[in-house]
C-alpha cells in the first residue's frame, strides 16, 4: 500500500480533525473563565450530567494513555537503541534541571554540557 494512507491519516484526521476540535473547546473554555469541559457542562446541564462527563473524559484520557504507552512498548521491545535512548534521556534531563536550577555556571559551560549531551 506504501505510505499514502497513513498519510493521509495524518493530515485529515489528525492536523484537521483533532486541531478544529481542541481548539473549538480551548475557545470556548476561555470564553468561560478557562473551566474545563465537566465544569462547563455542569453549569449548563446540572450536577448530575457535568459530573458524568468529568468521568467520561477521566476515562477517555486512561483509554488513550493506555493506548499511547502501548505503542510505546511495541516499538521499544524491538529497538535495543530506543531503550537505551529513552533511559539515557531522563538521567540526562534530571542533570540538566538540577543543573540549571542550581548550579548555573558560565556560558561555556553550557555549551560544553549541550555539545556533551547532544
């Protein structure tokens, strides 16, 4: 099938879809004093049905979450250098906001760490 279709997945699916639907509720969420879309519903509808949607999106965000580390671990469990990429990132990224928040020293330093680093 080649890389046609998931292509254009991508740009209908993803770019216009899901972009036109987060920023419709980013907009109408800071048309009403930034609530999130349970609280909105709640004021709208009542009680009983903004609290059904607090769950229902609480849910949808698991079923996605869940889906997305999934993903994760597939592509993980066959690269040897994607494992070892991501358990480099995070001790990497903790140094660095140690060291940014606390240490800060001269620019070259920066550099030398980023060149290190990178």
């Amino acid at each position: 099938m080649g890389y046609l279709p998931g292509t254009l997945w991508l740009l209908a699916g993803v770019v216009l879809a899901g972009a036109v639907q987060d920023f419709m509720v980013l907009f109408i969420s800071t048309r009403r004093n930034g609530n999130s879309l349970g609280e909105m519903i709640k004021k709208e509808m009542g009680p009983v049905p903004g609290t059904i949607a607090l769950f229902g999106c609480f849910l949808i965000m698991i079923i996605i979450l869940a889906v997305l580390a999934l993903i994760v671990v597939k592509a993980l469990a066959e690269s040897p250098w994607g494992v070892f990429t991501v358990c480099s990132t995070v001790p990497i990224a903790l140094f660095m906001g140690i060291y940014m928040r606390y240490i800060r020293q001269v620019v070259w330093v920066k550099f030398l760490l980023l060149v290190l680093f990178y």
